[in-house]
C-alpha cells in the first residue's frame, strides 16, 4: 500500500509539472526564441545538478555512461527543442494532448524492439489512440500544411520519449535516478552554451523586464520542468515499470488544457474528444 501511494504521488506531481511546462514555454517564447528557451531549459537543469556530476560519475558504471548520455538526449534534449518550435505554430494546450500518445509509442517501441509482449487488446489500443490522433490533427477550413508538419514535431518527441522509457526501464535499474539525471544534463551544459552564443542570445538586451521575465520562464521550466521532474520519472519508471510511467500523460494533457483555458487558448469541442479517443486508446494498452 506504501509502495502504491509513493508511486501515485510521484504520477501526480510528474503531471502538475510537465503539464504546466507549456505554458512556460509559451511564456518564455514572448521575447526569446525557441531554440534560446530549449537551450536555457537544459541549461539550467545541467547546472543545478552539477553538484552531483562528480558523484555519480564514480559510481555509474563505465558501461551505462553513453546510455546515461543518450537518455538525456533522448528524454530531454531533443524533445526541447521540438517542443518549442513546434509551439511557435500550435496551442501549448494542444502541445499538451498530443504528448498524451507517450504510452502508445511506449508499447509499439516496446514491442518492436525491447521485446515486450503485447496480445489483442494493446494492438487494439494502439489502433484506437492512432484514430485519435488523425482526428486531432485532421485538417480544418483554415489548415495549412506548416501548421500540420509543426504538429508532427511533437508527435516526433513522444517517440523519444517512448525510446527513451524503454531503454531507461530494461537497461538502467541498478543505476540511481539522481546519477542519471546529473550526468546525462552535465553532458549537456556546453552544446546549449553554444546554441545559445551561435543563435544571438547573449546579445540581446537581457536586462531589459520582458527579456528577464521569458529568461526566468525557461530557468524555471529547467530546474522544475526537467531537472526535479528527471530524477523523479526515472524514480518512477524504476519503482513503477515502464508502462506506469508513461502513463503520466493520462494527466499531463488536462493541466495543459488548463492552463491553456487560463492564458485565453481555445479548446475546441473537437480536441476534447480526441483527447478522449487516445486516452482510451492508452487505458487500453496498459490494462493490466
């Protein structure tokens, strides 16, 4: 009963996070843009935690080091990125029900090449979830197909993020979720120092109130929204397993609509049935 209650909590507090991370970006993209953001995201989570680089850096085996590596890439880094550009041309409310489709890439990466078994009923879920995302990302009378490649870019990061749940699952148990988060964000501090001086951030009038409101925007979506909320998810893939874990996006989606209601998003009746569709798409999958 303590071990369900723990895990709960975490799937909770994972959704109040993340679910709020859009509208952060949002926030953030106001003056800077979104690779700035992105950068920033990382950024400040590789800083907070370089006082736990060295630690786990003695203690991570030397051969999990590049899979470390290579889950802060594909966790973290790469999903930045795309988020946020992609945010540029679509709603962070819609951002937020599209990242519901994690676990049905979770279950197809799963299947395909962690050899996770699946019977009829997952295939079925797996098929539902992909209606409701045609639905969702149908065209409309003012469709463009710019607006619809921008809406493939978030569907691209829950293919990372479904990598990444796998790999973190069946290759990283025995190693801590502190030492994974610290060194895979470390890593990572110099390539977005260089994203940030090659795309102009440092050039900018920083000292200006709009530009330290977006800064502080995307610090916090580092520190809440990626560092704590890093160490946290690979607690709970670990405690949970990999199906539990990605079904933080059942919750993430309803805070995104939220928020997105709160900063005068529209929400179509549309995209709360489609929202309907994948999740029951997702429920599917992961019945036990």
């Amino acid at each position: 009963m303590r071990d369900k209650l723990i895990n709960w909590s975490l799937f909770t507090i994972l959704s109040l996070i993340w679910g709020s991370s859009f509208i952060l970006m949002k926030e953030g993209m106001k003056t800077l843009s979104p690779y700035h953001v992105a950068s920033l995201r990382i950024l400040s989570a590789g800083v907070v935690l370089i006082p736990f680089a060295r630690k786990a850096l003695a203690q991570v085996p030397k051969e999990k080091l590049l899979l470390v590596i290579l889950s802060g890439l594909l966790g973290s880094f790469f999903p930045a990125y795309l988020f946020c550009v992609a945010e540029t041309r679509i709603d962070s409310s819609l951002a937020g029900i599209m990242n519901a489709l994690t676990p049905l890439f979770t279950i197809i990466i799963g299947i395909a090449f962690f050899q996770l078994k699946a019977g009829r009923r997952k295939i079925i879920g797996v098929l539902v979830g992909f209606i409701g995302l045609c639905l969702l990302i149908a065209p409309k009378g003012d469709f463009r197909f710019e607006d619809f490649s921008y809406s493939l870019l978030v569907l691209l990061a829950t293919v990372f993020y479904g990598i990444n749940v796998n790999m973190v699952g069946r290759h990283m148990q025995g190693v801590g979720s502190l030492n994974i988060a610290s060194l895979a964000f470390v890593f990572l501090i110099i390539p977005t120092l260089v994203i940030l001086y090659v795309t102009g951030y440092f050039a900018l009038p920083l000292l200006q109130t709009a530009f330290i409101i977006s800064t502080l925007a995307s610090v916090v979506l580092g520190v809440c929204g990626t560092a704590i909320a890093s160490i946290l998810f690979y607690m709970l893939v670990k405690r949970a397993g990999t199906l539990f874990a990605s079904m933080v996006t059942y919750g993430i989606p309803f805070i995104a609509v939220l928020w997105g209601l709160w900063g005068g998003e529209t929400i179509t009746l549309l995209q709360v049935g489609c929202l309907g569709i994948i999740l029951v798409g997702v429920y599917l999958v992961n019945k036990k």
